[in-house]
C-alpha cells in the first residue's frame, strides 16, 4: 500500500493517470512478465492471473476498469467514516475494495504484481482456487477492519497519521503470512534473511514491514501491518469455528407429535408386519385350508 502520491513525486515517478491509458516501458516489461509466467507455469492457476490482470487494467485503463480519481479511491479512516454515516454504501465499497486495486504509479504496481505472481501461485496451489478467492475477499475486509480500529488509537496515543493509502500489498503481507506459518511450524529452526539480517523464517514478514516503512517512506507502514494481522486471523478460523462449535445449542429433541419433516400431527403408527407373519382374517380362513389340502 501507497499513499496518495503528491506533486512533488511526480517529476521522479510515473503516477497514475485518470484520463487516459498509463503504457509506460515499465508496464509493458510488466505485461511481458505476466505472460511469460503464465507460459512458464506448467497448471495455469486462474485466480491469481485474474488478479494480476484486473491489477493492471484498473492502473492502465483507469476510466473502463476503475472509473475513479485517487482521491476517490484511497482508504482511510475518516474518508470511510464520513461515507458509512452518509450511508453512501457505494463510496464504502469502492473505499474498501476499490483502494486494494489501485496502484500509484508504474513502479508500485510493477512490484506488487511481481511478488504476486510467486505468492499467489504458491497459495493458489496449496489452498485451491475457490479457497484463494476467499482468502482475498476476506484479507480485504479484514485488514481495512483493522485499520479502522488501529488508526485512531495511533492518531490519539502517538499523532501519527496514516494517510489515504491505495494498493494490493496488504493481501501480499496476509498471503506471505499464510506461506510462512504452513511452511514452518511453531519452534522451527528455519531462518531467512531479510536485508542482511537473519531472521526466524516464520517471522520474517513483520522485520520486511519495517525494513519497507523505512526504506519507502510514502508505503503505508500500518496497511501492511493490517493485512500480516489479517493473515495471522485467517490462520486461526479452523480455531474460531471449532469454538463457534462448542457454544452451539445441542438439536433440540424430536417432538412426539412431528412427524421428520417437522410438521405436527398424530403420532405415526408402527409399521405392519411383513405379509407372511400377518394374521389371516377368519372369513378367509376356510378358504385357505382348501387350497392347502389340494
């Protein structure tokens, strides 16, 4: 995540443009990754793809695939307050969801769909594609959920304001969060290296928050924050149903006057014997017995 980029930004960078289509050298070669990716992969994992590809027409056809200025779009917390009490629920939405789709300029998307594209395959073949769609959605949610707590109380307690922030790099974080924890397990002695520093490997991605924040001052160090919780919140929903499950009111019993599907009546009457145990009437009786003789 970015924040909204200012004047003075854009005699060093590309930004977005919202008029017209942003081809630039750096999202041709971005395009040209994609694709070999896509002819490289030897299973064509299509939630991730889709994703890279609505990524990049939304930056480089901002007026089809996301119709709406930067100001529009980026999420912050007053900009979401101020929409939800004008319950203008189109302005939510597209806060929410619209900001993780929109990228600042060339190289912000360039390195977000790069690191997509080793993230997303990775999760996408050990989750499966329906299971990944979820885990975005719910990363989006959760993480802006976050923010909405976390920022306020970092504005009153420390001043700092987290600004109007755009880009997918929060559902990067919570991915990367969910590679680390399944790649190793609680105590794991495995260590990664993150700018010459080692580091446990399960626990790698807070130190490259820091290292980012400080390194990319205008990234959104609380975004990227929000969306490691929101990773860490997905690991633990097998937890959450589980206890859901406990606190579960037992099935109430079968009342003696419904029937299975729950509608009342008489109760039902045991079933009949089979033909050949039924009693025989006594005016058939007789009639039996002849036969029986011949």
């Amino acid at each position: 995540m970015f924040h909204a980029p200012r004047p003075h930004y854009h005699h060093r960078r590309r930004g977005r443009n919202d008029q017209g289509a942003n081809i630039s050298p750096m999202v041709i070669m971005l395009c040209m990754k994609v694709w070999q990716a896509y002819q490289d992969s030897p299973v064509k994992p299509p939630v991730t793809f889709a994703l890279a590809a609505y990524n990049i027409a939304a930056h480089v056809y901002p007026a089809i695939a996301m119709p709406f200025s930067l100001g529009q779009v980026c999420f912050s917390t007053g900009a979401f307050w101020a929409a939800w009490c004008a319950r203008d629920l189109v302005e939510v939405a597209v806060r929410t969801f619209g900001s993780v789709f929109t990228h600042a300029d060339d190289m912000h998307l360039y390195w977000n769909m790069g690191s997509l594209l080793v993230k997303g395959v990775l999760l996408e073949d050990r989750l499966g594609s329906e299971a990944l769609a979820v885990f975005v959605a719910f990363s989006i949610v959760a993480s802006s959920g976050i923010q909405l707590v976390v920022a306020p109380f970092l504005a009153r307690a420390f001043g700092y304001d987290c600004g109007c922030a755009v880009g997918f790099s929060g559902v990067l974080f919570a991915m990367k969060v969910v590679l680390n924890y399944g790649d190793h397990a609680a105590g794991s002695d495995a260590t990664s290296s993150v700018w010459g520093v080692r580091v446990a490997s399960r626990h790698a991605h807070w130190l490259e928050i820091l290292v980012s924040g400080y390194l990319s001052p205008r990234s959104s160090l609380v975004g990227h924050a929000c969306g490691a919780l929101a990773g860490m919140c997905w690991l633990q929903l097998p937890l959450l149903h589980a206890l859901i499950n406990t606190f579960k009111a037992p099935a109430p019993a079968r009342n003696r006057f419904t029937d299975g599907r729950g509608t009342a009546g008489a109760p039902r009457r045991p079933a009949p014997p089979p033909a050949e145990d039924q009693p025989i009437p006594p005016a058939n009786r007789d009639a039996d017995e002849v036969r029986r003789r011949r």
